[in-house]
C-alpha cells in the first residue's frame, strides 16, 4: 500500500524548528500589546463574496487561487452556499468589525491576528499553498483619527521595531502611494493609454491585463517587458494634492522616527482594496541574472516579508460605514525561513541532560529532574540501562550539559556535571546546580 503524505503545498512543522515559531508568536504578541493592540480570530473559511468583492475579482488571489466549494444544505433551512478558505485575513477582520458594530464606539480599532492562510499558487521555497500570517489591522470611523498619516507612520514604526526585536537583520521597506479611488480611475486612464503603442510586443499576461486591470502590469517580471513598463506614466503624477499631501505627511514622520525607506512607484500590490500608502518590507534581492547559487538570497524570488497598507473604502465595499484603515500581515513562514539562515536563531538546546548510572538510580534522576525544572531549567532525562558512552553521545547533541547522576553522586549530594562546549567537568553541590547550569559564566 502506498504511504500517505502532507498534500502538495503543505506541511508539518517539526521540532526543534516549531520552537522558532513560538519565539517570533511571542515577540510579536508582545510587540502589538506595547503598542496597544488587542487579539482578533476569525474562522478560517468564509463566504466566497467577501474575498470577491474585498480583494477584488480580477486579481490573481480570487481569479485563480482560492480554494472554494459549494457546502450543500443539510437540513431545510440552510441554503447552499459557496465557501472559501480565507486566503488573506484583512477582508474577515473588517467584516467582524461591521459584524459586531465595533466602528459605532467611536474609538479607533487595533487588532491583530496570527493564523493560516490558503491559495493555490505553485509551491516553491517560501510559497506554500497553507502558510501562516502575522497581521494587524487599525481602523475606524473618520472621527477616530483613523485616516491621519500619523497611523501609517506608526504602523511603519512598529513593523521597523518588531523585525528588529525578531533579530532580522538587512531588510528593506518599499513604500509607494496608490492614491484615492479617483486618483487610480485617472491613472488607469493614463495607462491604458500609454499601453495602446506598446501593448502587442508585451507577454500574453501583459495583453490581458491591460484589459482588465492595467495596474497589474507594473506586476510583470517577465525581462523583456521591463524596458516598456519602465517608460509608463507613474501613478505619483495622478494623485490629487490631498493623496500628495497625505504621503508627503507618512515620508516626513518616518524621516522624523528615522525608519529608513525606499520610495518605488511600482509597488501597486495584488489586492484591490488599497487606496494611499502601499508597502512591502523586502529581505535579500532577485540574485543577478547568472549569479551562482551562493550569491542567492534566502527567500529566493519571494522576497517579501510583508506587505500591506491602506484600505479607506474597504468597509464600504463590504456594506459597513465609513471606517478608513491601514494593516499588513507578514509572512510567518519567510519570516522562520530567514532566522534559520542567521545562526543566531539556531533553536536553543536544553540546560542539562540527566544521566542516571543505573537503573537503580531512573527514580532519584526523576527527582532531581523535578527538582530543576520547578527551577526553571529546560531538563532532558536519559534512562539508567545506557551506557555511559551513549549516554554522553545523545547528551552532547541535545543539551548544553550533561550531569551524572551515580550511587556516590546521590549520597555525596556532589553532582559531576560536563560542559559540552567548553569540555570542562565540575563537581557542583546539588543545591548549586541550577544556579550554576544557567549561568553563562560556567561556560
Ligand atoms: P499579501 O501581500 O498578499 O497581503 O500577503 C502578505 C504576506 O504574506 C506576503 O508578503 C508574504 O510574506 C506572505 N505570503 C503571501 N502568500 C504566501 C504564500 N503562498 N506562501 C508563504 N507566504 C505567503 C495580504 O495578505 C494583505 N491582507 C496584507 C494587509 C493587511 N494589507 C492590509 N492589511
């Protein structure tokens, strides 16, 4: 019979790497409450309109990517309906804010998520097709200071602080601005008439978006298409003096917060429901073409972190009040992928390794294992038939020390405790030990 395995795109998590998940949960949790960000969770599927008219039917999110079935009726009163599994979590935060008239306190909304997410792309190192995001989302009625440049600025500030905290180290934030509704319907224009001479000597994805949704060809990354997209009108010069005036606002704080930028007129993002401020925190470059492997960034061609920005007229779209917003969500996923590669978010060992001799001695080893690990200290155990050859072995891959625990050891209450990085064995009294395994100095 044949073996069954995780379906394409997916993937177990396994130990010791998980722990690195729970690190960069935590931090980030910690990050979004000193920033006074409260906790959302929104179910993993949907109704299939939400994305459509959210994200946008055109995009390639909706138009190919979502996992969506037909949920038949099981009882008289339920209808049949179309469900999706979320493939970005923006569009259900904004309807649970409506769902659960949080917009009518008046008070701005700050609410952050950590989840699964689906889309059926081609998997490839750093794309999945289940992989989990990290995002938070500030909204609110106008009155609430909600569309002010001083929240994009913050939300930039934050996102500058908690990739420093996580220890991610030569990343980039792009920054764009995609203008008001009216601004993009004349950029639009602009383009679609900058595409007529040009369009036929594009790639057949080019040709149709500039039918459909002209935006997306500053999307391309097909080479030859390069030199004629780079000759497009921008969309700097289609935004109003309000749009202006709002980035020019988002550019002066960050220069004020010294959060470094760098400004990239294509940067228009393949959700439909941004308005102003785009962004994009980028870690390592597309390697030159030709470049040898060793030259290659970690996350390859996906090398965006994160991504996100404002969303003004979302909540109109999805039938609630007028709540303008901005959020992002990071990719967990990229985010593991490029601590892995820095040594220093190597998972941690455990402090000691427990070696009864004996097993005799199995009981009195569970004792002082107990003992340390109310202490605080991260214990593996080993059992009293190995030998002590083998013992050291499995201790010196898994633990910083190993201590053996003998006949004499316990009626002495003089423990042998071998540090495996520097060599040394110490005789440390027993009700030394825990101190003395948590110092760094003992090693
Ligand atoms: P997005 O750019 O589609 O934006 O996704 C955000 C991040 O999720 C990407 O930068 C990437 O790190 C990660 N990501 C996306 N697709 C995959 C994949 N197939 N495999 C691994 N990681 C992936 C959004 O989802 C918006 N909801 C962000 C936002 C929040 N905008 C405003 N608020």
């Amino acid at each position: 019979m044949s073996t069954l395995k995780a379906v394409r795109g997916t993937r177990d998590l396994l130990p010791p790497e998980t722990a690195l998940w729970n690190r960069i949960e935590a931090t980030a949790r910690d990050v979004f409450a000193r920033y006074n960000f409260g906790e959302i969770r929104t179910p993993v599927f949907e109704e299939t309109a939400l994305f459509a008219r959210s994200v946008g039917e055109e995009t390639d999110i909706v138009s190919k990517e979502m996992y969506t079935w037909e949920d038949r009726a099981r009882a008289q009163s339920e209808k049949t309906q179309s469900l999706t599994l979320r493939p970005e979590n923006t569009a259900s935060v904004v309807r649970a804010a409506i769902e659960h008239n949080l917009f009518e306190s008046g008070q701005l909304q700050k609410l952050y998520y950590i989840g699964p997410q689906f889309r059926r792309e081609r998997p490839q190192k750093g794309r999945y097709r289940q992989f989990s995001q990290i995002g938070a989302e500030v909204i609110g009625p106008p009155s609430s200071g909600s569309e002010s440049p001083l929240r994009d600025a913050e939300i930039l500030e934050m996102l500058a602080t908690l990739l420093d905290e996580l220890g991610i180290t030569g990343w980039t934030l792009e920054l764009n601005s995609v203008g008001s509704a009216a601004d993009r319907e004349r950029y639009n224009q602009a383009l679609r008439a900058a595409l007529v001479p040009v369009v036929s000597q594009m790639c057949a994805d080019c040709q149709r978006r500039a039918q459909t949704n002209p935006l997306r060809v500053l999307d391309c990354k097909i080479p030859a298409d390069q030199p004629i997209i780079e000759k497009l009108p921008v969309i700097a010069d289609s935004l109003d003096e309000a749009s202006q005036a709002h980035f020019a606002a988002v550019t002066t704080a960050l220069d004020a917060a010294g959060v470094p930028y760098k400004l990239n007129h294509r940067l228009v993002r393949g959700l439909d429901y941004y308005t102003r401020t785009t962004f994009e925190f980028t870690h390592g470059g597309l390697p030159p073409h030709g470049a040898s492997s060793a030259g290659t960034p970690v996350l390859g061609a996906q090398n965006a972190l994160l991504g996100g920005g404002r969303y003004d007229g979302l909540s109109e779209m999805l039938g609630g009040p007028r709540a303008p917003g901005i959020g992002f969500a990071m990719g967990e996923d990229r985010l593991v992928l490029t601590l892995l590669a820095q040594e220093s978010a190597m998972p941690q060992m455990a402090d000691a390794f427990i070696a009864p001799l004996g097993e005799i001695l199995n009981a009195a080893a569970l004792v002082l294992a107990r003992e340390l690990r109310h202490q605080g200290l991260w214990i593996e155990l080993g059992e009293g038939s190995f030998r002590l050859k083998k013992s050291f072995e499995t201790a010196d891959k898994i633990a910083r020390h190993i201590v053996i625990l003998g006949e004499d050891e316990l009626k002495s209450g003089i423990l042998t405790v071998k540090n495996f990085s520097t060599g040394i064995q110490t005789k440390v009294p027993r009700s030394e030990l825990a101190v003395f395994l948590s110092t760094p100095a003992s090693e």
